[in-house]
C-alpha cells in the first residue's frame, strides 16, 4: 500500500492525527519525485483537503481543494476526476461555512467539469 493510501485508511477509522501526518508525507515525496502537478501528487493533495476537512478545518481544506481544483484544470488532468471532486469539496465546505454564493459558483465548476 502506498502511503497515500494508509492515510485513506486511517481518515475511514477516524485516525485523523495519524492520517494527517501520513498524507503530508506522502504529498512531500511525490511533490518531490513527480512533481506538484503530477496526477499522483495531486490526488494526495485532493486527500489531504479531504482529510483537513474531516478534522474541521474548512478554510484549510478550501484552499487545498481549490489549488487542486486549479492544478488540475491548467493541466487538464483526465487521468482522475480531480477538477470535478475537487470544486465539489469546495462547494460543500463553502455551504457548510454559509457561504451560499461561493458553493453555488462552485457548483458550476463542478457541473462543467462532470
């Protein structure tokens, strides 16, 4: 298993000290092998705001979401859905930090990146 995976696996059991320290490795090496926009360093980022979110930090988790969200549109990664899935993170965080306007302008991004 990749490490990446190991901190999936700890977020599911709600390990989040655990798996926020696995993903940030896992995201330092492949930023450091593959580069920060490679699909594979990005789904570590996509999991690491997934994560971030998970432990309540909503803005953190904006943030890594949308560099995603940014990373993967400029590169226009098809390899993985990370444009849609990442805009819809933001969305959801946005409504949940009641931000209509911003979730539904995410919304849009989603929907034209499904």
């Amino acid at each position: 298993a990749t490490l990446k995976e190991l901190a999936v696996t700890l977020w599911r059991a709600k390990q989040l000290p655990e798996a926020e320290k696995t993903i940030e490795e896992s995201l330092a090496i492949r930023q450091e092998k593959l580069g920060g926009d490679d699909p594979d360093t990005l789904l570590s980022l996509y999991s690491q705001a997934q994560i971030v979110a998970a432990a309540g930090r909503n803005e953190e988790a904006i943030k890594l979401a949308e560099s995603c969200f940014d990373s993967s549109v400029r590169t226009k990664l098809t390899r993985y859905p990370l444009a849609r899935e990442s805009a819809r993170l933001v969305a959801e965080l946005q409504a949940k930090l009641g931000n209509a306007a911003a979730a539904a302008a995410w919304k849009k991004k989603q929907a034209a990146h499904s």
